[in-house]
C-alpha cells in the first residue's frame, strides 16, 4: 500500500508539473482555461439538470485533455526534428483537429441544452 502511495504521490507531481508548463507556454490551453471557466459559469448558473451540468462540464474538461495531448504531440514531433516533414505536419495536424472535435462536441452539447430551455 505504501509502494501505491508513494507511486500516486509521483503521478499528481509529474501531472501537474505538465499542467503548470503547458499553462505557461501554451496559449491556446489559457484560452481554453478561460472559455471553461465561462462555460462552468453558465452552467451552474442556468436552470440545468444535474445531468446537463455533468454533461457541460465533463466535455469541457475533455477539450481540456485534448488540448494536453495536441500539446504533448507537437513538442514531441519539434523534438525530434525541426526540419518541415509531411508527416509530422499531419500528426500536428491531427492533434489540433482532435481539439476541435472536442470543442465541437461541447458547443453541441450547449446548443441542444439551451433550445431544450427555449
């Protein structure tokens, strides 16, 4: 129990040292941080089911994660070559579209929840 212990203890460490470095260089995380912490807003404040609200933010924090991801690819493909290559281009490519699904997912989700109020 001990070993799973300490093991958890190192996982949230290294976890949040990524968390804390992509906010730092990455943009497009703080905007996403920031569009989140709207959108939890809104959804906690409007007359939502509970399951709405789960919904809402559960896909927020997807994008989140998707975000992390597109994130981890690209600074793996710069370091691995800096030369323009077709397919780390598209693997770039991939990650960012991989975002975009996501945030689609949840402007959907807002969009059937409010049309669901009206």
């Amino acid at each position: 129990m001990l070993y799973f212990l300490q093991r958890l203890k190192m996982r949230l460490i290294w976890s949040w040292s990524g968390l804390a470095a992509t906010w730092r260089s990455e943009h497009s995380f703080r905007t996403w941080v920031w569009a989140n912490a709207v959108s939890a807003t809104l959804a906690l404040w409007l007359p939502l089911t509970t399951a709405e609200r789960a919904l809402i933010l559960a896909l927020g924090v997807l994008v989140l994660a998707a975000e992390l991801i597109n994130t981890a690819i690209e600074h793996t493909v710069d370091y691995i070559s800096t030369e323009q290559n077709d397919l780390a281009g598209r693997a770039k490519d991939a990650g960012s579209a991989g975002v975009a699904i996501t945030a689609i997912a949840a402007g959907v989700a807002w969009v059937v929840i409010l049309l669901g109020l009206w």
